[in-house]
C-alpha cells in the first residue's frame, strides 16, 4: 500500500490549493478516503472523509464551506480542494485509507502574506 501527497505550498491568505493523493498497491475504490492534518505539538485531526463511491463526503466543522474532498477512482486519487484559505490552516495535510491503516507522508501548507 503506498499513498502519495502532492500539491502543497506556500498561499497568501484567501487563496485556494488543491491537494492530490495518489494510491496504489490496493484496490482503491473500494475503500473510503479521508484526509487529516497535523501542526507541530499537537494531534493529527480529521478533515474530510469520501465514501468509496464518492456520493458522501463529511468535513471538519473549521473547514466546512472552504474544503472539497473528491475522487477519481479511474486514476486511484483523492483530493481535497481548499478554498478561502486562513492562516490557521497551515498544517501538514495527511491521506489515509481508514481500513488499511495507511498513512501517506504528508504535504506541507503554509498560508502566509
């Protein structure tokens, strides 16, 4: 099982990213996706989760309104668009695959002027 972040960077407040999760050595859409983010001394928290089909989505109440989870089963990635970025969303966003255990490495964002 490998999971793969990409797409993380430095953004001015209000600006948008989107993130991408490339999965493979599993069958990746039979699994529900979720992505977590971690700042430094504190806990990983969950973000956003998808089903494996992609037809129900759930997010953090801090994040509800500005983040887009997503899918592309045909490409075995997961993505989170993030929009109306606020500086205290500077984290390193994770992707985890909830029944393998997984954990891809982290992707840094800062949202920073």
């Amino acid at each position: 099982v490998q999971l793969v972040e990409s797409g993380g960077g430095l953004v001015q407040p209000g600006g948008s990213l989107r993130l991408s999760c490339a999965a493979s050595g599993f069958t990746f859409s039979g699994y529900a996706m979720s992505w977590h983010r971690q700042t430094p001394g504190k806990e990983r928290v969950l973000v956003a989760t998808i089903t494996s089909t992609g037809s129900t989505t759930n997010y953090a109440n801090s994040v509800k309104g500005r983040f887009t989870i997503s899918r592309d089963n045909a490409k075995n990635t997961v993505y989170l668009q993030m929009d109306s970025l606020k500086p205290e969303d500077t984290a390193v966003y994770f992707c985890f695959a909830p029944r393998l255990r997984s954990w891809g490495q982290g992707t840094q964002v800062t949202v920073s002027s």
